[in-house]
C-alpha cells in the first residue's frame, strides 16, 4: 500500500443496523458528529453511510460504489470486535484496493470514564455493579470487554463484573437473576437503543444506564480509532490534524 499522502480519504462509517427508530436516529446522530468533528483534518475526509446487517446499504456496496484507486477507511461504528469486524468487514476491506480498517472502541480509556462517569450517581455500599454487552462468541472480543471493565474497576475503586446479552457467557439475565437480592447496576456498554437494550431493561435489575450515545466523548474515541488507523496507513500524518481530539 502506498503511503503518499491522499488529497481525499473516504470514510465509510459502518454501524451493525438496528430496527428501532431511536437507534437509527441515535447512530445518524454520531455519524453528524463524527463528520462536524473532523472537518479541519487534512486530509479531506469524505464520509460514507454503511451497514453490516439489519439495514442498507451494505458495507459491500458502499465499498464498491466508491471510484477506483481512491484510498478509503472502515470505521466501525461498534464498541468490540466479532464475527462482523473479523468476518464482514475483513472480508469487505479485502476485496478493494487501498482499502484500511480502524478498530472498534475496545478497552479505551475515555471510554472508561464515561461509564465511571455514569456509575457514580447510583453506587451503593452493597451493589453489583455489571457491565453488561452485546456479546461475541469470539475471544478477541470478549477480553477487550473484561480489559475495560479493568480499567473501570481501577477508576471505581471496586469490582465490576462483565456479563453479556448473547454470544458469550456469563448472560445478563443469568447474572442479575444470580445476584438474589443484592441491588444489581447493569452499565450499559450498547451503543444505542435496540434489542439488547431492551433486554437489558428487563432483566430486574435495580438501575439500568441508558446506551452509549448520545455523548460527544464517544465519538471522540471513535476517531481516536480512525486517526490511529489512517496513521499506521500512512495515509495522515501526526502533524496533518488541525483541530485536536
């Protein structure tokens, strides 16, 4: 791959899709932000709507919709890696010349402190305090959700468990339904309203956090990802960022 500099990158921004209308709305919300916050960088970033399931277009398309010989990044718009990064966007990126993907959010550390920042309000001596995502039978994505509930433990100062709505155990409704009567607080590492939302919801847990969105910190932290991937890319440059992150 060339590391030239482009005088244009396309920025395919793709989120897993969802039925529920405020989760659409909630993910378009991002996508705004995501482009109002990068306006300044150069290089230009032309920013592209895309789906690895539920809703259209397909990533696929996206990607082979875009003129030949111009450089482009997946950003995907999930908080782990799974089937959909390690499968339909590996799979989507290698069918395209000069094609890159950045990483999902993973265990980053601002993403930590927004959860912290949303535990603290409703902490109680004898709470659980769970974090509870989407889930992926991949292990890979299972140990970024148990390295951010570290870092999450480190910044509340007590433990905080990791369950999961499907994929992988221990499962959310398990896990609050084992808690007996201890007063459980399920944080919320979901995006944005949907299935596991709900499901969430209704597990009996004492406090449930809303999803993710909408929050401009985490959009920072999705294009701490895309940065970081178009540097080792070479298609930017540490100085090429005007406006800081």
């Amino acid at each position: 791959m060339s590391t030239s500099i482009p005088p244009a990158i396309h920025v395919v921004a793709a989120s897993h899709g969802t039925d529920n209308p405020d989760g659409q709305r909630l993910i378009n919300q991002l996508r705004g932000q995501l482009e109002g916050l990068s306006a300044s960088w150069r290089p230009e970033l032309r920013w592209h709507e895309a789906y690895v399931d539920v809703q259209q277009p397909s990533l696929s398309q996206v990607l082979a919709s875009l003129p030949a010989g111009e450089p482009a990044v997946v950003l995907p718009l999930l908080v782990a890696d799974g089937v959909h990064t390690t499968h339909d966007v590996a799979q989507a990126v290698a069918s395209r010349d000069r094609t890159i993907a950045a990483d999902p959010l993973g265990p980053l550390p601002d993403l930590a402190k927004v959860l912290a920042q949303r535990a603290r309000p409703h902490l109680e001596n004898d709470q659980l305090v769970i974090l509870a995502a989407a889930g992926t039978r991949l292990e890979v994505g299972q140990q970024q959700i148990v390295q951010l509930a570290a870092k999450l433990q480190g910044l509340l100062g007590r433990e905080v468990a990791v369950a999961y709505c499907a994929g992988a155990q221990p499962n959310v409704a398990q896990a609050v339904a084992e808690a007996g009567s201890r007063p459980v607080l399920l944080l919320s590492v979901l995006l944005a309203d949907g299935f596991f939302q709900d499901k969430l919801a209704s597990t009996g847990a004492a406090v449930v956090t809303s999803p993710l969105l909408p929050d401009v910190t985490i959009a920072q932290c999705f294009l701490v990802r895309l940065k970081t991937a178009l540097e080792t890319a070479g298609f930017m440059t540490p100085h090429d960022e005007v406006r800081s992150l």
